[in-house]
C-alpha cells in the first residue's frame, strides 16, 4: 500500500531524513518509534505532502503510484488521512464545516460520531479555537473517521489525553483501523481481520497507545534513518523502556564501521 | 431567473429591468418580497417611496422638510457642515427620510437605493433616519451605479437619530464602478438604552471611497456595533473607518473590521472615545493580504477621557498562512477551495444577519475574488 524508498528529507536547508526504506502492506498497522527530533514527525508530514518538507532523494508510492511530489488533496483524496499533533485554528470555519470536507460528499454519521467523542456541542464551534490538548486528538479523530482514509497516518494520538479518553481514542483508532467494530456498530472481529485493508502508521513516544491497539510491525528512526525496521513491536518497546535510545547510537556505530 | 417576470412588471417607466437587477444585486428588491417599505431615488430624481407597513413614514428629504417643519432640529445635528454644505433649506433637497413612530417594530427591512444611471454625475443626497422611542427599525440601503456608468460621484450626509430603547439595524451595500469616487458622511446620535447595529459591505471596485462614520452614544447604557467588510480591488483606493464616542455612562461599542485586497489600497480606521465612567468598547481589525501589491494600513485608536473605562483593540494583517490551507488540502480542499474556505470564514459574513439573498451575492463575490487572487 505505501512504499518509500531511500527518502532523503530537508526542512529549512537541514537534512532530517537520510535515507528511509519502508513498505506498509494492506492491513497492517505499524508503530514509529524514536527519541525527539530524530524525524517522526517529518517522515508523516513528508507522506502527506506538505510543503515544508522538501524530498531531496528517493521515492514514495502509495497504491502503486509514485506520489513523491504530488499536492497535498490529491493524497488525501487517493486515501491518506492524518491526525495533526498541532493544527491550526480556523477562525469563522465551525467543525461542521470541516466534517463536511472531510466527508467530501460521503454519507457519514457525524452527529452519532460526534456525540461517541463527546464532541457533539463542539460541532457549531470554530475548528480547534479554544480546544485543549485532549479534545484536538479527538476532534483530529472525528474528521478522520468523517474522512475514512486508507491508511491513517497518526502522531502521537495519546499525548495531552487523560485516562478517560485514552480507552475512547483506542477505540476509535482500532475502528479506524478496521481492527474492531465501534460501540453500536459491531461485525465479528474474525471477519474484520481476514477481510481487512485498512493501515496505519502511528508514532509515538511512550508505546502507550499500544496497550489499546495492536501493531504488527514496529520501527525505530533515530537521526534520520531506521536504526531498526521491521520488528515486533512489543519487543522494540521493552528494549527502549529497559535502554533508552543510547543503545541505538551504538548499534548505528557498529554498523557502520562493519560497513553496513 | 425567476425574478424576470416580476421585474418586468414593475419596471417603471424610470427604471428599466436590467436596472431594477442591478438593484436586487445590493438587497434592493424592486418587487418588495418581505420589505416594509422602499425608497429608491435614481440619480436626482425619486423613483419610489412605498410604504407597507403602519407606522414607518418614508418620503423623499425635501419632501418631508416642506411637511414637517419640526425637521429642521434634525437637520445637520448629527454631522457638522462642512463649509461648501448649503445650510438654509431649499424644499429641494434630495435622499431619504425615514421614520419609525414610537413603539413600532418593523417586521420587514425597509430598502433603500441612491442609484446612478447617468455617466459623470454627481449624486447629492442628504439622509434622516428616526427611530422613535422604544420603536425598531430595519434598514438595507444598496448604492449601486448603472452597468454601463464608469466615473460619477456620491456624496452623502446621514443622520440617524436612535431614540430611548430604540434599535436600528441598518445594512449598506455599496456596488460602485471603477471610476466612480463615494464620499458619504454619516452621524449617529443614540438615546438612553438605544441600540445601533451597523453593516457595511463594499465588494466591488471603485476608484476612490472615503468614509468616517461616527456614533455618539449619548444615553445611558447605549449600545452601537459595527461590522464592515472591505474588498479591496486593484486601482481602488479605500479609507474606512468606524469611530463610536461613548459619552453615556455604562455604554457598550464594539467595531469589527474585516478586509482583504486583492491589489487595492485599504486605510482600515477605528477610533473609540470614552468619555464616562463604566464605558466598554473594543476594536478588532484584521486585513488579508490575498495579492503581492495591494496595501493594508490598519490604524485603531482608544482614547479614554474618563476614569473607569474600558477600552481594547485588536488588530491583525497578514496573508493566509500555509499551515491552514494545507490543514484544509489534508482533508481533501484543492487549493483554492481551501482559500475559499479561509476567507470565507475570515469575512464571517453569516453573523452580520443579512437577507439570504444578500449573503448569497456576498458569496458570489468571494468567489471571483478567489479565482483572481490565485
């Protein structure tokens, strides 16, 4: 579904990505871990296409078609979804409005939606103006669920999110995710799995998120490049809570006088 | 469009169809759907004055001068004269009067339209709006110039007199052409527990508008808002402002500005006087640079003559930044749809409670101005 190849990255004439190798198949979801500043972030924002990352080399496909420097919507209307950790306030533009976008036409259950993220009186208000950091993740939830993208591209959906909703954001990511049916809308779980092709890409910092959904491959980023890819998940997070990041920088150090 | 027929038929031998849609396009409906009453004077001479409601009087200026010689203490009350300003009456003075009998609550705006039709003229008029006491009037003023006009001139005086607990709410559409120069000067006088609400829109090009309307919140507990919206096109030159003095206690003002250029040149004014105790007024002036040459000279001022008052601004000038287009394209927004979507939002034209039509044509506006500015 989405294959990046030697992705090389600058933001602001600094190198932050030197060359990403990863390949999400339908129905996979991965999780994206690192240490602040190693390039999470701008690996999503990469995939999404905006316009203050710049590719300096290599290549990304999602569905097969090289969409490495194509606009923003087109992604999005192709079927990239993403949460923004920070998005900006939209004076005079209400969350109705921006549900309605994110539908683009489509049929959605908004008001039910809504009210599910307890967002219902949020929905005459201007998108994000006064929101805390808990009710932006859920309103970023609610126009991806309006949106119904392909592959959902996340960073860090659990930060700033008390315990109450972390359950809800789960929930609503593994729904997203094809990997569970929603409170009200329930579908044997067995028939989700086998019949499933929705993916994620999810970064985050704590693996928290990882208690309330379940990842199949995990990567660690660490100074622009994949220190390690194509893990389990669960493992990579027992070793980063037991090390810490240091052990990266030496494994990177080895491999490279090995002459990896 | 629908309205064809109906416009046909009440094209009079004054006003032709095309005019009575030139019309339509600044909230004045010539066939009076859902209004309480009509003015329309094209260039010096008056088309129409119906009324369709009990209670609310409109007749032309000097007519209502030779009617009632009362008038004459609301003549230049509200603005000063300036020193070319013919001060002695002559019967023959031309624009609107209107007035609203005490207790009277409009249920449909009454409209207004000061139309220009022939090319070069200078247009003349001298406006009195009085709202009695407890009384509540609706007013949509549409000034507009013929398809076929390019240079002319507006001059307009207006005076408009808000008695104890009386609201106005009054809305002006200016559509001008690109060489025509608009310079109207209006004056407000608000009573005890009165209420002035005050829409401005001008969309289109014009060569030269200048305008400084003033309230004087002279009663207690008096309330004035304003709420303009400016497009600034290229080779138009706008100074607009909104200035409110609040010399009653406990008065409340808020002016709210909104402009874009999209090449044109937009002095963006406010000023707030408080002059008694307990005062509250604020200013907000945002400016949307959606073109590379236009220019946006915001200049908001307080001044505060009175212990206890309270006065704020806020003003902001800039582009639209990137994040919020591409937060819009990440939703699945091209481009220009989600500048659209931005400005739309900016301009929030929805709160101003326009006729739907009028909206409607706002939106329109804003749609041609996306397409040029992209």
């Amino acid at each position: 579904m989405l294959k990046i190849e030697d992705l090389h990255v600058e933001v602001g004439g600094k190198q932050i990505l030197k060359g990403v190798n990863l390949h999400i198949r339908p129905g996979e979801t991965h999780v994206l871990f690192g240490p602040n500043g190693s390039g999470k972030s701008t690996l999503l924002g990469t995939i999404m296409g905006f316009s203050r990352f710049r590719v300096t080399r290599g290549k990304i496909y999602f569905k097969g078609e090289d969409i490495t420097s194509m606009p923003v919507y087109e992604r999005a209307r192709l079927g990239l979804g993403i949460a923004f950790q920070r998005p900006p306030v939209l004076r005079g533009v209400s969350m109705q409005d921006i549900l309605k976008i994110s539908a683009q036409g489509r049929d959605v259950r908004i008001e039910e939606w809504a009210e599910k993220l307890n967002l219902r009186s949020f929905l005459s208000r201007d998108v994000n103006a006064g929101f805390s950091g808990g009710e932006i993740k859920r309103s970023e939830l609610l126009q991806l669920l309006a949106q119904n993208p392909e592959l959902v591209l996340l960073d860090e959906p659990e930060s700033g999110v008390d315990l109450e909703n972390i359950a809800l954001i789960g929930e609503v990511i593994n729904y997203l995710l094809q990997k569970d049916g929603f409170r009200g809308f329930d579908c044997p779980r067995r028939e989700l799995k086998q019949t499933r092709q929705k993916a994620g890409l999810i970064i985050t910092h704590t693996g928290y998120i990882l208690e309330y959904v379940a990842a199949d491959v995990g990567h660690v980023l660490f100074d622009g490049r994949f220190s390690c890819s194509g893990f389990n998940p669960q493992e990579l997070l027992k070793w980063i809570q037991e090390h810490g990041y240091s052990e990266c920088a030496r494994c990177l150090e080895r491999r490279t006088i090995d002459g990896e | 469009m629908e309205n064809k027929e109906k416009l046909a038929s009440v094209a009079s031998e004054e006003l032709t169809g095309e005019e009575f849609e030139d019309l339509l396009r600044v909230g004045v409906d010539a066939a009076e759907k859902e209004r309480g009453g009509t003015y329309i004077q094209k260039d010096h001479s008056v088309v129409r004055a119906t009324i369709l409601q009990e209670g609310i009087e409109i007749l032309s200026i000097g007519e209502a001068l030779q009617k009632y010689s009362w008038l004459e203490q609301y003549w230049w009350k509200a603005v000063s004269p300036g020193e070319d300003d013919p001060r002695t009456i002559s019967g023959e003075e031309k624009g609107y009067y209107i007035r609203v009998l005490p207790g009277v609550k409009s249920i449909f705006p009454v409209q207004a339209c000061l139309y220009i039709a022939s090319e070069g003229l200078v247009q003349n008029v001298h406006n009195i709006v009085i709202v009695e006491e407890g009384a509540e009037l609706d007013v949509i003023t549409g000034c507009a110039s013929g398809r076929h006009v390019v240079s002319g001139m507006h001059v307009g005086i207006s005076e408009f007199y808000i008695k104890k607990n009386a609201k106005l709410n009054f809305t002006m559409i200016h559509n001008w052409a690109e060489k025509v120069a608009v310079q109207p000067r209006t004056g407000t006088v608000v009573e005890e527990g009165g209420v002035f609400l005050s829409n401005y829109v001008c969309m289109h090009p014009v060569d030269k508008l200048e305008m400084y309307p003033t309230t004087y919140l002279i009663g207690r507990g008096s309330t004035a808002r304003y709420h303009t919206i400016l497009i600034g096109h290229p080779n138009s030159r706008m100074d607009v402002g909104s200035r409110v003095v609040l010399r009653g206690e406990d008065s409340r003002a808020e002016i709210l500005a909104r402009s874009i250029t999209m090449g044109g040149y937009i002095v963006n004014r406010g000023h707030l006087v408080g002059e008694a105790p307990g005062v509250k007024g604020h200013l907000e002036c945002r400016g949307l640079m959606l073109a590379p040459e236009g220019v946006i000279h915001a200049i908001p001022e307080l001044e505060a003559r009175a212990e206890g008052v309270d006065l704020s601004h806020e003003a902001a000038v800039g582009k639209i930044a990137q994040e919020e287009i591409e937060y819009l394209m990440a939703r699945g927004l091209s481009e220009d749809e989600a500048t659209a979507t931005i400005v739309r939002g900016f301009l929030n034209v929805k709160v101003m409670g326009l006729p739907a039509e009028l909206e409607a044509e706002i939106e329109r506006a804003i749609g041609l101005s996306d397409e040029s500015s992209m």
